[in-house]
C-alpha cells in the first residue's frame, strides 16, 4: 500500500515496472508523439474523482479511482494504469471501486 501522501515503495514501483514489462509496455511506442525512447514510472498513486450528471448540472461525485502512471520520455504524455487491478491498492468495503 502506498504511503499516505500517494508515493509508492521501491518495491512497488519495481512491481509495476515488472508488470509493464511482462505486458510488453516497456517497448511500445508512444500513441501521442511515436517516440520510442521509453517510459518513466511516476512513482505516485493519484486519484480521478468520479463525473455525476444532476439537474444542476455536471459536478464532480464523491467516489474516486487510484491510478499509477508512466510518463513517456519524448513529449511528456502520460499513460494511466487502474491501482487496484494491478493490486497497488485495494479499495475498502464502502467503495465501489
């Protein structure tokens, strides 16, 4: 789990590097600038809040989703992973997540 303030242990961050390279990640070519020169792990959990439609109009809901994320090395885009599916996080009971 990682710490309080969203940083990742060292060896979380080797598991994630870990789990891009069996998935091939480590080699692809960024989607945005097709650069070819690799990928940083950010090594930082962050959180994207939920979108709720209402009658007042959008705002944003309560719930949020833990995501880990590589940089690419070129240009700076940003690729962004599901924390819990990679079992960086685990969610709570009262979550949906």
């Amino acid at each position: 789990m990682p710490a309080s303030d969203g940083r990742m242990s060292p060896a979380e961050i080797r598991a994630f590097q870990a789990w891009l390279m069996d998935h091939g990640f480590e080699d692809s070519e960024c989607s945005f600038c097709g650069h070819t020169g690799g990928w940083n792990t950010a090594g930082s959990v962050v959180q994207t809040p939920s979108y709720v439609a209402s009658d007042q109009g959008a705002r944003f809901g309560a719930r949020t989703f833990a995501h880990v994320f590589v940089v690419c090395n070129g240009c700076g885009h940003e690729v962004f992973f599901d924390a819990e599916k990679l079992g960086i996080v685990e969610y709570g009971e009262e979550s949906d997540g």
